[in-house]
C-alpha cells in the first residue's frame, strides 16, 4: 500500500504554484521596459500630464490595448513553443482583442437607445485574455505539429511548416473572436467588481493577508502578474488620474525595509550582522527575496509584514496613492518613478509607514524571545559543534571540510543539504545560481561566489544567474533558495544542487568553494 505524507502534498502543490507563478512572470517581466515606456508617455503627454500634447497622447491608448496585449501573446506563445508559437499565440490574441471590442461596441450602441445618458463600458484590456489564449494557441500547435512529424516529404517542409502556423493562428483566432472574448470579457468584470467591492467597502487591505505570506514563500509572482498586474493596467487606462493602487499591493518595499531594520537592531548572530546590508540591497536594488529567509527564521515575522502591508494600503487608500504602472523590481527609486496624479507624498508616507509598524511589531516579537534565541543559539552551537569533533575524530584527523560546517553552525546558518556538498559526482565547471526570474537575487548571489572563487584562485569554474525555468544540463552546480530547490531539481536532476537560506551571505559558498578547489587539485 502507497502512502502520501502531507509534506510531500503541500510540497508539491507549493511547487505547482511556484512554477505556474514563474511561467506568468516569463510573460510580464521582459515586458516590463514597454510598461515603463507606456508610463512615461502617460505621465506626460495624457490631458492630466506634466507636458499635455494632445497628437502624442495618441499613442497611450493603442499603446495599453493592442501593443501590450500582443508583446504578452507572443512571450507566452515562445515560452511554449518558440518563435512558432509566439506568431501563433500573437494572431490568436488578436482575434480575443477584436471579439471583445465589437462585444463592448454592441453592448454600448443597446445601451445608448435604452438608456442614452448612461456612462458607456470602457473596452478591455486583453492581458489576461493574451496570458490564457496565446500559452493554449501555442500548445495546440506544438501537438499538430508532432502528428505529421516525419511524415512530411522532402522538399515541403517548410511549405507544410508555414501553412499549418499560418491555418492554425486563423482557427484560433477565430476561437478568440467569439467564445473565447466573451468568457474573458465575464472575468474581468467578475475581477474588477470584487476589487471594486474591497476598495468601496475599505477591505483592500486585507489583501495583504494572501500577499505577505505568499511573497516570502515564492507563490506572490502567480497573484501578482496574473491578477494584479492586469487589473491594475486596466484600472490605469480607464482612470482619469492615470494609475491603479493595485501596482502598490506587492511592491511596497517598506515591510521588508522594516523587518530587516529589527534584525539590525534586535537580531543575533548571522541575521544581525548580515541585515544591514540585506536592508541596502531590498530597498534600492528591490530585491526582496532577500529578507524572506529573515522571515522564515520566526514565521511569526510574517505577522509583522502583514501588520505594515495592511498599513501601506490603508494609507494608499485614504491619501490617493497609486502608479501608472508595475514597479518592476520593487525598489524605492522604481516606485517612486512610476507614481501617477502627482501622489508622491502618499506613496512615500505609504513606505515610510509601513516599514516603521513593520518595525514595531518584529521588534517586540524579536525582542520578546530574544533570551530564548539567545540560550537556544548557544545550545545548538555546541551541539552542532560536538557532533563536528566526534565525526573528526571517527576520520582520525582533521577536516577542512567539517571546519567549514563548524564555522556554520557558529553563525546560526543551517545548511540544508550537507551531504550534497561534500561529494560532487562530477567535475565541477558550470555553476548556476537559479532563482524565479533570473535577474535580481541570482545575480547577487552569483557574484557573491564568483568574488570567493577569484580570492581561492580557483580557475576555470563559471558562475553564471539564470531563471529556474531557463535551467540545461550543462549545469554542473545549482544553487538556489530552499523554498526553489524541489523546482530546480525537477528541471535539471543530474546536476549537484545546493540549497542556501541567504544569497547574500551563506556559508555554504565557503564550501563549495573548498569542495571545487580539492577537486581541482586533484585533477
């Protein structure tokens, strides 16, 4: 008889989530320069801008409804089938975009002869109608293509290859056009009914409940680009300030500001030392992941952020906060950049408050429990330390390696998978650093190591960041955030996998590094 241990469910449903979050952020992210370029024409040239100019303001409302839309389309399309399913996926869109207007006009022309002084529906944006359409446009063609593969004679190949793209986008247009557009159409105002409720009925804040917990567990990209995003480009198109509130609910850098300055303050060991910087690193480079390990340390922490989320969205709300677009990554100067209507004192007042109740509340967690960290760090510390000397002692002499872990065990840093850095299968050449999008944390972390291999004179080893979807076998090494490992793994499983709570400062690196350094000596 098999049995399912709830760990492993949770597990992997956590992993779904992670993994369906981080395929919506492959199609919003590279998208995030076009928002930002859309956002500055709105900022300056719309009726309400800082240079009103009526002949370019043309550009922002076909800019939101087809360019975006289509630039979705076809990321969505590639990251299922390339460059064939981009074009695919892009044609397909077209036709949502186009049903859902002529069902808005038609909506519109009914309602002007019942009730001629009614306001007329705005039409729709079709962001979420390019995220579902264009993955299932691509999809599709990717399984015809594999019914004649092989089967096609030589010399027709590329003939059968751009008819059969070229057939199947019109099919799926045409799918678009008409149940396709009324569905997305229906889930949109489904959508903006319930967050026009939340904002009416002064809830929007409890939001914060969901997206503070998710965002330290690596399940806020699902939330944020396949709901909030798109909303949010909607409420900015049809509002007359310009913005949305909507963009502030996950990008708020204040409760992470404010957790890593209670560890400055109140914190021990490792997590004290290493906040500071951690601080620095969140809130100008806005690179979040790097306070969730701080976070998880104490899950009672995340009580804290979701106390200064809440106050964040509370103060947007009273005061008129909002941006034009995503604030993408979510650092102070990206989020101030991108404030709509002229609310730059709500939004920093939204930050500054939000990082001082987050303060607050860790502060009196962190200092509430602080001599039973302080006994329970001293306790493991020589725990850790004896197992150490009692497994030098079964080897007869000493070891770099349990050195290394005797240093970690000092520092109150847990290493999650010890056996895997002690013996690499492998030559060692290619080390990856993985993480959701492959930009912010990766990078740092992959510097981090490249510095310490440069400083050990170890040659001929490259580190490189790359997203965890985007993961090969070349990889030799992939280090990633624990909370990522079980995805990372699932892509590339022959590859050594190292898992580290802080991209910042793990001494799992000073392992590795001696792990790769023997091993090229050997050599």
């Amino acid at each position: 008889m098999t049995t399912t241990s709830p760990a492993q469910t949770q597990g992997g449903a956590r992993v779904a989530v992670q993994r369906f979050g981080t395929f919506l952020s492959g199609m919003i992210m590279p998208l995030i320069p076009a928002l930002i370029a859309w956002g500055i024409f709105t900022a300056f040239f719309i009726e309400k801008g800082w240079t009103p100019n009526a002949d370019l303001a043309n550009i922002v409302g076909p800019f939101i409804h087809y360019l975006l839309p289509i630039l979705i389309a076809y990321l969505g399309g590639h990251l299922v089938y390339s460059v064939r399913g981009g074009v695919v996926g892009a044609i397909a869109t077209f036709g949502v975009i186009a049903g859902s207007d002529l069902l808005i006009d038609n909506f519109n022309a009914a309602l002007a002869i019942s009730d001629p002084e009614a306001d007329p529906l705005s039409k729709v944006n079709m962001f979420i109608g390019a995220m579902i359409m264009a993955p299932l446009a691509a999809w599709t063609m990717k399984m015809l293509d594999r019914l004649w593969e092989g089967k096609v004679r030589a010399g027709f190949e590329m003939l059968v290859n751009m008819f059969s793209a070229g057939i199947w986008g019109f099919v799926m247009a045409i799918v678009g056009f008409y149940p396709l557009a009324w569905l997305i159409n229906g889930l949109m105002n489904v959508l903006s009914t319930a967050v026009n409720w939340l904002v009416e009925t002064n809830l929007l804040p409890l939001t914060s409940i969901i997206i503070e917990p998710a965002k330290v567990f690596f399940l806020n990209n699902a939330l944020n680009h396949g709901v909030l995003t798109p909303l949010g480009l909607d409420q900015a198109a049809a509002s007359d300030a310009g913005g949305s509130i909507l963009f502030l609910l996950e990008a708020n850098p204040g409760p992470g500001l404010g957790l890593l300055l209670a560890f400055t303050f109140f914190g021990i060991g490792a997590a004290r030392a290493s906040a500071p910087g951690a601080a620095i690193i969140q809130f100008f480079g806005g690179i979040h992941e790097v306070y969730f390990p701080y976070a998880l340390m104490k899950p009672i922490l995340i009580v804290a952020l979701i106390a200064g989320g809440m106050t964040g969205v509370t103060t947007n709300m009273l005061l008129g906060g909002m941006l034009r677009a995503p604030a993408a990554p979510g650092s102070i100067l990206a989020v101030m950049a991108q404030v709509a209507n002229n609310s730059y004192v709500a939004v920093a007042l939204s930050v500054v408050l939000s990082a001082a109740v987050t303060f607050i509340v860790a502060s009196i967690i962190l200092r509430a429990s602080r001599k039973r960290d302080l006994a329970a760090a001293e306790l493991g510390t020589d725990s850790f330390s004896a197992a150490v000397s009692q497994t030098e002692a079964n080897k007869g002499k000493k070891s770099d390696a349990m050195d290394n872990l005797r240093r970690s065990g000092a520092k109150s840093a847990t290493a999650s998978a010890p056996a895997e850095t002690a013996v690499a299968e492998r030559e060692i050449t290619n080390v990856v650093f993985a993480c959701d999008a492959g930009m912010g944390s990766s990078a740092m972390g992959a510097s981090v190591l490249r510095n310490k291999f440069k400083k050990a004179g170890v040659e001929g080893v490259t580190v490189t960041n790359k997203a965890i979807a985007n993961l090969d076998p070349s990889a030799d090494l992939v280090i990633t955030q624990q909370q990522l490992t079980d995805r990372a793994r699932g892509v590339t499983p022959d590859s050594l996998h190292v898992s580290v709570d802080n991209f910042m400062n793990s001494p799992k690196y000073d392992e590795v590094v001696e792990m790769v350094r023997r091993q090229h000596g050997d050599a």
